[in-house]
C-alpha cells in the first residue's frame, strides 16, 4: 500500500512539476534515429538513380519523380514525424479512435466519383486536387493506435507478463472474456477487409491482419483465439486467390517460376536477372541496365532489385542488417515500454515494418509470392513514406519515456 500510495504522489508530481516530468524522460533511441535515417537517405539517392531515364521520358524532366517524392513524401513526412515525436502519449491515445474513424470514411470516399481515383482497375486513392493520397497506407498507423488503445481499455491497468515474451503459451489465462474480445475484434477486421477487398488491396489486408492478429496475440489472449483468427485467416486467403485469376496466375508464379516467362512470369524473371547482376559488389551506383524499361516497377516494388544489381550482395545484406537493426531497436523499444499502450504500440509498429519489408524483399528473390507491396522507406510514393516516418517519430517518443 505504502508503494502506491508513493506511486500516486509522484504521478501528482509530474502532472503539476513539467520539470520533474522532463527529468523523468530519456534520450530517445539513437540507433533507431540513425538506422532510420541511412534508410530515408539511401531511398533518395536510389530513387535518384532509378527515376531519372523515366522522368525524362515521361516528362522530359530527370527530377520530375525526385522532385516530386520530396516534396509530398519526404518533407510532410518529417514534419509529422516531428508532430508524432512531440505529442504526448497520452494525446496520441485520445485521438486514436478519432483518427481511425477518419481513415475509415476516405477509404468509403475513394469509390466517390469525383474524389476516388482509380489505377489500374484499382480504386484506392483520394484525390485533392494538389495532391493524391492513398488511405490505405495510413490505416496502417490509425490500426495499430486504434487497436493498442482498445487492448488497453479492455486490460484496464498495465499487467507486467504483457511486457515478456517469456510466458507459457500452453497455460495462457484470458484477461477478458471471449465475448468482450474476440467478437469485436472480428468485428473491426471484418469492416477493414470489407473496404480493402471491394478496393480491391489484398496486400496491404494481409499485412493489416497480420499485424492485428500479432498484436492480440501478445496480449495473452486464450491460445484457441489465435488458433482460430489464423484459420480463418488461411481460409479467407484461399478464397480470396480462387475468386481473382490474377492472383491465381501469381501463386502459379511462385509455384513454377519458369511459368511463362515472357507474360506471368516476367517481373520475377527480370527481378532474378538484376540481382544475379549485381554478383558480389554491384555495378555501380546508377549503372543499372534493368531500370531502362526492362523490370516493371523499378522505382517501387522492384527497387529492392535495382538496389541488389547496382550495389551487389553486399549492399543487399547491408540493407537487410538495417531493417533488422530497426525490428530490434523497435522490439526492445516495446519490451521496455511501461504501458501497455506503449508495448502494443510499439510492438505494432515494429512488426509492421519489419513484415513489409521482408515480404517485399522476399517476392523479388521469389521466395513468396509477388505482392505489390512496396520497400519501407525505399520506394517511390509519398502516402507510405508519410506514414512510416509518422511510425518511426511515435517510436522515437515512446523509448524516451522513462
């Protein structure tokens, strides 16, 4: 009793002492700024090299793509990013609700002529006239608040087994009934997906309700939760590639790459040919022949092959180790965390990043199946880079809290 009582003195403390509350922060984490950091800068540089011959086909301009990626990405993005860093956690909490309820009507508004924009079949942006943006990447961050926030509500007070890994998951204890958890849970992936799959952006559900499910999962909620989001999970996806035959024709590609290899199986065809290029050094910095018009998407989802062709095995394991250098700062940042908002936050974060890019870097080298997902903080598109940068900034304010 006596110890809370002291707890509650010193939270009275640094509500009305903000020097105190000042006192009571670290640094925040310097191998995470760093790391993420070398990642913007090295998606500059690349998309510098890649975009260049299609700026000036496209627009008879070589910075058009450049220009434009620093402009409505990168600047907004660290402005946020700083925003996100500055705000109080507890600020970032409130709003969650708030800003996942707005992420939901413009991912309603995008089948709205006249602000919907479609590409490709596909009805995923919003158009404001100086610039477009894509919901879709930002419902990643506006989840991973919404759904930490309503985990913690449910928990009610921080539990410490919630900050370990180590338990038990034979003997995990329900800390909410199945009731109160599970059916709303299902509730909120099952609007999310309902939006993405009319959009349609299969890809980023995947990761959306991996990520959710990862998030729940380390709440210790009842091991047959888990059991049964992840069968429903496989069969939703099952079904998902029977009723679409383009998503078909790429399982058929990761099944039996030399599938024809001049229709189907061209971008993963391309895709090897460029990293086998690159042998052990690279070609050099700007010298890659596939960015002239041979491998689809190169300044988006097949940067990661550019990047392997023009820097070699070597910058490819250097790019790897940096997001793998994030995922830990990112996880050690969560387990240290003294909320459970903060943990789930922060672990939602991690994980996020950490599966997009591997999924991305994996399709290229044709270990899963090609996705369209694009390179965290390396590819052309400003919504994604937005967004991350937003993630890294929470990051970054979340492992100065004490």
């Amino acid at each position: 009793m006596a110890a809370s009582h002291n707890k509650i003195r010193l939270l009275d403390k640094l509500r009305v002492n903000p020097v105190l509350s000042k006192a009571m922060q670290n640094k925040p984490d310097r191998v995470l700024f760093i790391t993420s950091a070398i990642l913007v800068v090295w998606g500059v540089i690349i998309l510098a090299s890649i975009s260049a011959p299609i700026s000036q086909k496209s627009f008879d301009k070589s910075t058009y793509f450049l220009t434009h990626q620093l402009i409505f990405g990168l600047i907004p993005g660290i402005l946020l990013g700083l925003m996100a860093y500055s705000l109080p956690l507890s600020v970032i909490k409130k709003w969650a609700p708030a800003l996942m309820l707005v992420n939901l009507i413009f991912l309603i508004l995008v089948f709205t002529p006249g602000v919907g924009q479609a590409f490709g079949g596909a009805a995923r942006w919003i158009n404001l006239g100086l610039f477009s943006f894509q919901p879709s990447e930002f419902l990643k961050i506006s989840f991973i608040l919404y759904l930490a926030g309503w985990l913690d509500t449910k928990h009610n007070s921080f539990l410490p087994q919630v900050n370990s890994f180590k338990f038990s998951f034979l003997k995990r204890k329900s800390l909410f009934s199945a009731k109160n958890s599970l059916i709303p849970f299902l509730a909120i992936i099952g609007l999310i997906s309902l939006l993405l799959i009319l959009q349609p952006d299969i890809s980023t559900l995947a990761i959306i309700v991996l990520i959710g499910v990862l998030m729940y999962f380390s709440t210790q909620t009842p091991l047959w939760h888990n059991i049964l989001l992840l069968l429903m999970g496989v069969g939703g996806i099952t079904l998902l590639i029977k009723t679409a035959p383009y998503r078909i024709a790429r399982w058929l590609v990761f099944l039996k790459p030399e599938t024809d290899p001049l229709g189907i199986g061209y971008q993963l065809k391309q895709s090897l040919i460029a990293i086998g290029s690159g042998g052990i050094f690279g070609i050099g910095l700007g010298m890659s022949g596939q960015k002239f018009g041979f491998l689809p998407h190169p300044m988006s989802d097949s940067v990661f092959a550019i990047i392997s062709e023009e820097t070699g095995f070597i910058g490819s394991l250097v790019l790897i180790s940096l997001f793998l250098v994030l995922a830990w700062r990112g996880f050690k940042i969560s387990k240290k965390s003294q909320s459970t908002f903060a943990h789930l936050v922060s672990f939602g974060i991690s994980s996020w990043i950490i599966i997009q890019s591997l999924i991305n870097m994996g399709s290229m080298i044709g270990v899963l199946p090609l996705t369209g997902i694009p390179l965290p903080f390396l590819s052309y598109g400003g919504s994604h880079l937005v967004v991350e940068l937003i993630g890294i900034g929470i990051l970054l304010n979340i492992s100065k809290q004490k």
